[in-house]
C-alpha cells in the first residue's frame, strides 16, 4: 500500500497552498537578485541593488528614479505597525529569536550571489520546493514570516556556524586533529566535539519505512555542562 503524503508537502498541497508557495517563490528570488525577462526568461544576472547601498539612496543612473530595495519586498500593509518600512513588520512574540535582525543583516552583508550559493547549499539533495515548504509550514503558512526565517537561517549557517564549509566539510576528521591542536581553545573544542561522537550522543542508523534515513538522539547521555556551548551547538 502506498503511502499517504503528509498534507503541505510536494504532491499533497491544496490550491491555497500552492499559491503561497509561488508567492514564496516570488519572494525568495527577488531576494536572490533573479529576476524576470521581458520574454519570460529567469535570470540570475541582474541583480537588484547592491546590499551596502540604502534603500533611500538606490537611483537609477541619469534618471533620478529610485530603485528597489531587496529590504523592501513586501506592500504597505505589513509595515502599518512598524517605523521601518524596510524591515518586515513581525511581533515580538514572533520574533523572540531574533530572526528579523538576522534578515536585516543577511541582506546588509551579504550579495544576492552569496545568497543563492548558501540556499543551494542547504538544499543539497533536498526537493527546493520541500526545502520552502518546511520553513512555510514552520510559520503557518505567513510567507513574509516564513522568508525571514529562511534567510536568516541561510545567514546562520553560512556565516555564522560554517556548516557547510567547516563542520560538514571536515567532519569528525577536523575535529580530532583540532583535539591534538597546541592552542588550549581549539584542543577543548575538538576533544568536546569527538567526546560527543565516542559516547554515541546520537547517529545516524538505518531507514524508516519510506527509505528516509533516520538520526537517534540519545537524550539520557546529555549531560549538561560537560560540554562547551560552542562544541554542543557544532554537533548538533
């Protein structure tokens, strides 16, 4: 017997979601810099303006027209409540991560190129429609909510933890040479981080009946303050 795909994933969406999925498309490629061509091509050249320049100061050349912002991407009636018109209009109790502030810094710091390459990266071997929808289901379905976690999650990732070009790329390898490291930090962190996969904290181990690999997490193991944070935070 089949089985039965979970409502709001790919091949299970309902018109409404599907809509909201597009509009999250929509979003999440302005932000990328790919925009539409006259012949209804996709590219991913022209970008929009750069992330170091204002909102107040992006002008089209010899036109004195104002370009738009990537921090602008969503109309008036998500700013009512909000002073800043830039920044997406969310409630404290939303945003109690955070999360705004990282989107804002994302777009500051880093190129519609760097972003594309940190979203692919995420992805992986992932459906990219699955990747959107988890961060749409993550935010009940809000895709101005649901834009600002991805971004700032891409953000995190990339800048912040290296998951991908660190942790990943290195794996348990880098941390055991970082164990035998002469610097007291590095050493702590690496012997932490291996402590951590010796013990058997948790792993990954077989498949579910879907073929979808599965990762145990031995939670009585956990014991805290044995570990730093920063060690803690890398293996998970």
């Amino acid at each position: 017997m089949p089985t039965k795909i979970p409502p709001g994933r790919p091949g299970s969406l309902t018109p409404d979601q599907e809509a909201k999925l597009k509009e999250f498309w929509q979003a999440t490629l302005k932000v990328f810099g790919v925009s539409h061509e006259p012949n209804g091509s996709i590219s991913g050249t022209s970008t929009p303006s750069t992330a170091h320049t204002s909102s107040a100061d992006l002008k089209d050349e010899g036109s004195g027209k104002k370009k738009k912002s990537r921090l602008h991407l969503f109309g008036k009636k998500h700013h009512e409540s909000e002073g800043d018109a830039d920044s997406p209009a969310i409630s404290e109790d939303e945003d109690k991560y955070g999360q705004t502030k990282e989107f804002n810094k994302a777009l500051a710091s880093q190129t519609p190129e760097a972003l594309r390459a940190a979203f692919w990266s995420m992805v992986k071997h992932d459906h990219p429609d699955g990747l959107l929808l988890r961060f749409l289901r993550a935010r009940k379905w809000d895709v101005q909510n649901a834009l600002v976690m991805l971004v700032s999650t891409m953000h995190w990732r990339s800048e912040d933890m290296h998951v991908d070009d660190d942790i990943v790329k290195r794996g348990e390898e880098g941390s055991l040479g970082d164990a035998k490291s002469s610097a007291a930090a590095t050493r702590r962190e690496g012997e932490d981080f291996m402590s951590q996969i010796r013990m058997g904290k948790s792993f990954l181990h077989g498949v579910d009946k879907d073929g979808r690999p599965m990762c145990f997490v031995r939670v009585r193991l956990h014991k805290q303050g044995e570990q730093s944070e920063a060690s803690l935070e890398r293996f998970t």
